[in-house]
C-alpha cells in the first residue's frame, strides 16, 4: 500500500497509526520543506526540500521502519558563511519493540520502545533528527569558486593581523624553544 500526504494540508501528518494496520509492508511518502523545519528551534537547515521515503514492515510483535531521504536543503557555507544549496540523501532504518512504556532512548542508536497501548507512531523528530544527519560535516561550495571571495579575502587579512601582534610575556618563552 502506498500513502502519500503533504504537508500543507495537515500539520499532524507525520503519525503513522500501525494498530489498525495488518502484518506486512507499507510505503509512506512525506515531503520535508521550510514548514516542516520552521517548527524546530535552531534548525541548522534554512530552507529544505527533502522527499522521505518510509517502508513500515510490521510484524506479530515488532515494526520496523526503513527510511530513505534524498533531496536538497540550504545551509551555510564553512568558508564564506554564504547560503548554497547542498544535496543529501540518507537512509537508515529503526526498529519498534512494545513495552511498559514509550522511550526513544535504548542502548542502540536504531531501537526504540513504544508502549503496549500506543496505537500510533509520531515520526517527526525522528524525520528531523534523520535530515540533519544527512548534512556533511563540512558544509562548503561544491565549486570554490562560487565561495565569497569578499569574505574570504576579509578572514585572511585578519589572520595576517593576529599573527603579527607579539605578546612580549610570552617572547622570552620562545627563545627557549630555539
């Protein structure tokens, strides 16, 4: 089965009710843009436009989900501090165990606990969590030559700057590492 759902049309679209859904596979569909990350404070993504793919297999007593996202978000540039856009894609998959209780912390990074009584799974912060880990840890124009050069220029003139002035507590120092 194949759902799809965008976001404009209802806030709350990221919950996948898997009680009322038999043993099996099933494909979700979800779009990931500026509303979505607008709801999380200190967002490092300003803009996004990521397509999340999510298989649900379920099982007697456990679901799995298998994410796949792919798309492009805006960040800012580590060299030049400019916004560019960087393409990402990430996939991953969690596994759902019930319990006495709902917990999204456990010993392994792709397990979680859902309670017995729960009949649905909130997805977003997983989804969040998912499309920040797709961003390279180095964020930097694809072409250098694309990167401020104005800004660039600036940095090194005052690195050039720091390094001249001396601190005469510490000269003295510095012979003796001659």
């Amino acid at each position: 089965m194949l759902f799809q759902f965008s976001i404009l049309k209802n806030k709350d679209i990221y919950i996948i009710n898997f009680h009322d859904l038999d043993i099996g596979e099933y494909d979700f569909k979800f779009i990931l843009d500026n509303v979505f990350f607008e709801k999380f404070d200190n967002s490092e993504i300003k803009d996004a436009n990521i397509k999340a793919e999510v298989k649900l297999i379920k099982h007697q007593h456990t679901f799995e989900l298998d994410f796949d996202l792919s798309g492009f978000v805006t960040v800012q540039c580590d060299r030049c501090l400019d916004d560019f856009k960087q393409h990402v894609t990430y996939k991953t998959d969690l596994f759902v165990e019930f319990g006495e209780k709902s917990s999204d912390l456990s010993d392994a990074d792709t397990r979680i606990t859902i309670a017995s009584n729960e009949i649905e799974i909130v997805l977003d912060k997983h989804l969040y969590d998912y499309a920040h880990l797709s961003i390279p840890y180095k964020n930097v124009h694809p072409d250098e030559n694309k990167c401020n050069m104005s800004i660039i220029n600036r940095i090194e003139e005052l690195n050039t700057k720091q390094e001249e002035v001396s601190d005469p507590r510490w000269d003295k120092l510095k012979t003796l590492m001659n």
